[in-house]
C-alpha cells in the first residue's frame, strides 16, 4: 500500500522532529536518524496509536567501505499490521561507535544483532546476548565486511573419517585459476591458437 501525503506526514508529527529526513521511496517511507535517537525512534513506531508500527522484520548492516565518515548503516525495517504500511529506518555510524541495542524494545532484535556483530564486528550496546551465532567463537574477523580477505584464514567442517569438527586452510580453487580472453578455460588456450592459425593460414591462401 503506498503511502498518501497525509499519513506521511502524521508520521512526521507523531515522531516529534526525531529524524534527519522522512520521505517516501519504493512505496515505503524511509527515513534517516541520528544513532542516539534509535530506541526513542523505535518506541515511538511501536507504541504511538496513529502509527502501530508494531513487527519489526528484520535488521541489517550496510559496509560503505569507501566512505571516510560514517561508513556503516544500520537498516531497520518495520511493519504496521494496522495500517498495513511499512517503514524503514536508517543510522549511519562511524566504525568504531556502538549501535543502541532495540532489544527493549523488539526482544526478537536480538538475534539479529547478534547477527550484525558476527558478520560485520557492529558492537550493540545493551544486548545482553551479544556473542557470534553463524561462525565459530574462535573465528578471527567478520565475513561480511568489504574489508574482509577472502584467503588466509581458516574453515570448520566436519570430518567423517576423525568423528569430529575439524579446522583447516580456505581452499578457493576458482581464484587461482588462469584466464584468457577468448575462452574461460585455460584447456582451451591450444584449441584457441590452432583456430586461430588456421583462420590466418586461409586468408594468406586468399
């Protein structure tokens, strides 16, 4: 359902000037705020009558990696059951600044910060159950920052033949492969020059 110019700004007065900017954007309204204003900003979508943006869906972390100031943002995104409408709210921060834990507030924020702080190192505080849940607790780094190198550390698997979770190197065979232009496959490279001789023999022959 999209928004109408009414309702948005409703939205506007009911949040008390708590925004950077509210405007709407793919049939959702979409609004940027400062990182210490989120629990307040949070509170009031969930417990404002006019509002009842009462389901929070999920929780992400953008990485800006080129960006100098503020290269992180973290993404809410909520959903009002009673109006049908959704709303997304966006902070951005430095890399080293702590996010506001909204776990007061949704309580099922909890996994996804936890998701955050593995994948992207995001410290939030006043999680009370902020440890790693996708990678082991002895990883090193955060996989899904930009930053983050795709070989030198090491993999976890099980190991069928020693019964037991293994640590070993990150093999990327794909990444040492060698490639030409014309063909992706190296196996091809004597295919390529015998077309290619034949090709330049027939056109002498002209």
């Amino acid at each position: 359902m999209m928004y109408n110019t009414s309702y948005l700004e409703q939205l506007k007065v009911c949040l008390r000037g708590k925004f950077k900017t509210c405007q709407e954007a793919f049939g959702d309204v979409q609004m940027a705020v400062e990182l210490k204003d989120i629990v307040e900003i949070m509170t009031l979508l969930r417990n404002t009558d006019e509002l009842r943006f009462t389901q929070l869906l999920d929780v992400c972390v953008v990485d800006y990696v080129g960006r100098r100031a503020k290269r992180f943002e973290v993404v809410y995104h909520l959903l009002s059951m009673r109006h049908n409408l959704r709303v997304r709210v966006v902070a951005a921060f430095d890399e080293n600044a702590e996010v506001p834990s909204v776990t007061s507030v949704f309580s099922s924020a909890g996994w996804w910060e936890r998701e955050a702080f593995d994948m992207f190192g995001v410290v939030f505080s006043g999680n009370a159950d902020l440890r790693r849940i996708l990678t082991a607790y002895g990883f090193e780094g955060h996989p899904l920052r930009k930053d983050f190198p795709l070989t030198g550390y090491v993999q976890m698997r099980y190991d069928e033949g020693q019964k037991k979770v293994i640590q070993e190197p990150v093999h990327l065979a794909q990444a040492y492969r060698t490639f030409e232009n014309v063909s992706p496959w190296k196996g091809m490279e004597a295919a390529v020059q015998k077309s290619e001789a034949s090709h330049t023999g027939g056109q002498h022959g002209n």
